[in-house]
C-alpha cells in the first residue's frame, strides 16, 4: 500500500484530500510538526492510535470517483513522548541519528533525529510500553535497544527494557552511549577491473541484512562498518551487467545464503580486509514488445522473476524500437512479464499469457553468465 493523498490542514482544522479515485481507504491524521503547543497523538479514522497500531487499520472509508466524501473528522487525544541523549563511548554527542520506538511486537511506530547536542525527542505516542532503538545504518557504531543491548538481528534483542509513556508526559531519561562496532573491507572487479556502484551487504547467519555500504563502491572498493561482533555473510547486490555472489565467488540463486558462502568473521573495533568479489558477466535475455500491429512499444519495463524461487530479479527497459535486454542473471530458469503503464496494453507473461493470470503457465527462459538468450518477443 501508498500514500494516495494528504494534505494539511488550514487554520480551522479543516483538509480535503483531492483526486482519489474510486477505492477503498484509510484515513492517517498525525502531527507533522510536534511541540508542546501541539502535543497530540496520531490516530487512524476512526479513533484508532496509530502508536498502538502502527499498519494500515481502522474503519475504511470508501470513495466514488467524482463523489465527495465529507465528515471524516479527527479529535486528536493527548500524546506523550519519550527524550534522551545519545553519545559515543568517549561521551561526544552522536548527531543526525535515528531513534525509533517500537511496540512490544516490534512495529515501528514513531521516529526521531538527534539534534547537534545529541538529543532526541519521540512524541506523539499514546499511552503503552515501547521499546526504543537507534537506526544509524551507515555510521561505525553499533546499533543499540535501550537499555545497552546491541541489535544483532530483526528480533527485539534479548534484555531489552521497555519504556512507559503516559499521555501529555515527556518520559526522559531513556540515554544510549553506542561502542564503535568492526568493519568490513574488500574490493570488487569484473574481469579484473574496479566495479563502481555495487551494493555490498553483510548477512547474519539468520539471512537478515545487517549493514551496508551506503556509498556503493567506488574504485571498486567498499566498506561496511558498525557491525557487532559476530560472523556474517557478504553479498554484492544491485551489480547491473554482472551476476551477483556471495563471498567467496558462490553465485546468488535463490532468497537464502548459497551453500558453501564463506563466513566473515568480525571482531568489535576491529576491520576485517580482504572480503574482495570478483564477478563475471551475467547471463543476459534480450527480445523485442510491440502491439498487435506490430508497432514497437518504448519505455515498457520486462522483468524476470526467477522461476526457482519466485522472487523478482532483474528488469529492463525498451528503447524507441521496442528492444529491450535484461542483464545480470544468475543460472536459472525466469519468467519474463511486461509493464506497459501508458500504453492501452493489456500486461502478459511470455509467451501470451496475462499477467493477472496463473504465472505457472509462462514459459520458463533459461539463463547463465556469459550467455545470450534472445527472440523472447511480446
């Protein structure tokens, strides 16, 4: 699900959410600037705490294109919030990082930055125990649940304490002081040369992607710090023309880690080199769309799923003659689809199936690094 429309409200309360076409919706009022003088929860129509129940809920509201929908009013309740500070080991502030409360379930329900002095502010919270953790993703410390437990997976980490807010409240106090966490360094070529702009990302033995790379590579080179001490699996992703692997040269061909992925070792404070990729080409199927005349179609998106694992894979776009050539395929066998948003087209599997239809009855289109499998048409 989206954001189909928003809108702020005027100085009387009132809002209008304009060009929805016919559906059904739910309705999200919250404040997107909290202060003292605004200290309100956010809610869901119709009275449902969005800090309570953080996806899509409520009491839909259904809309006729064309149609006026009105009295779908908000009277927002007292908020409470939660506030700290966060620093380093050597007490320095942390700034511009996330701080993220959660419910007991571990649905993230509101958010906050820390400012240049460290400090952070959680509010529009109703009434309830939360658990709070930062979300720095890209810096060298670790990340932390209060109070003091390293995130080592997607589960709430084992300790951690929950904190009670009460409505129109501040709850302070809830401080972290993160420990720089190791670090991961290697290089990535194909065919012997640097590849720039490569995911790189370090699983945990769960599967669960941990920390990446936030500047992609550069000069083929990488680095994935702020990791606890542990071991991990590393993965090129987002590698364009090349196939992707796991490190030590295991190829990527399904969802879970491959079978025989080396495990990288991390050590906290400490920076583990070497974890160096080098790629080969990856297998590529080309084709050509066009309508039932026979006119080309341009800018219409193929995408594969693979056909193993049914998980979406790579994609291409046609140009102004309707060819198009999706590239970086692992071994394995895909399902080709077509988006033709813009076009009076009706979406298909290959070979002439419709894409809302069953995809088990598309043909399979075998690929492997280093071949070319073309004349896929629609």
């Amino acid at each position: 699900w989206a954001t189909a429309a928003d809108d702020y409200t005027d100085i009387d309360g009132y809002y209008t959410l304009n060009s929805l076409d016919s559906g059904r919706y739910n309705i999200k009022c919250y404040l997107y600037s909290w202060s003292s003088e605004r200290p309100y929860a956010s809610e869901w129509y119709d009275n449902i705490p969005c800090s309570l129940y953080p996806s899509r809920t409520g009491t839909v509201v259904v809309v006729a294109r064309g149609a006026v929908v009105s009295n779908i009013d908000f009277a927002l309740s007292l908020g409470g919030s939660i506030s700290g500070r966060v620093t380093n080991a050597g007490g320095q502030s942390v700034d511009d990082l996330t701080v993220v409360a959660e419910t007991a379930a571990g649905v993230e329900v509101e958010r906050a930055e820390t400012d240049t002095n460290g400090e952070y502010m959680i509010a529009g919270l109703s009434a309830g125990n939360y658990y709070v953790q930062t979300d720095e993703d890209f810096d060298s410390y670790i990340d932390e649940y209060y109070d003091n437990c390293a995130v080592t997976s997607f589960a709430i980490s084992a300790g951690a304490d929950l904190v009670t807010v009460h409505s129109g409240a501040v709850t302070c106090g809830v401080h972290f002081v993160l420990a720089t966490g190791g670090e991961i360094r290697g290089r990535v070529t194909g065919n012997g040369l640097p590849l720039d702009e490569v995911w790189v990302t370090a699983y945990n033995a769960k599967n669960e992607p941990m920390a990446w790379d936030d500047q992609l590579t550069t000069n083929g080179e990488y680095s994935i710090p702020g990791l606890p001490a542990s071991n991990y699996y590393v993965k090129t992703e987002m590698t364009y023309d090349w196939a992707a692997e796991w490190y030590d040269n295991r190829a990527v061909t399904g969802t879970a880690i491959s079978a025989g992925a080396s495990v990288v070792k991390v050590v906290q404070g400490a920076v583990t080199q070497g974890v160096n990729f080098a790629l080969v080409m990856g297998g590529v199927i080309t084709g050509r769309v066009t309508d039932t005349s026979g006119s080309p179609l341009s800018l219409v998106n193929v995408y594969t799923y693979n056909a193993g694992f049914g998980i979406l894979d790579c994609s291409g776009y046609t140009d102004t003659g309707g060819w198009y050539a999706v590239t970086g395929l692992s071994s394995g066998e895909y399902y080709l689809a077509t988006s033709c948003r813009g076009y009076p087209c009706i979406d298909e599997w290959y070979d002439d199936i419709p894409e809302n239809g069953n995809r088990g009855l598309a043909t399979r289109i075998p690929a492997k690094p280093g071949s070319v499998t073309g004349s896929i048409d629609f």
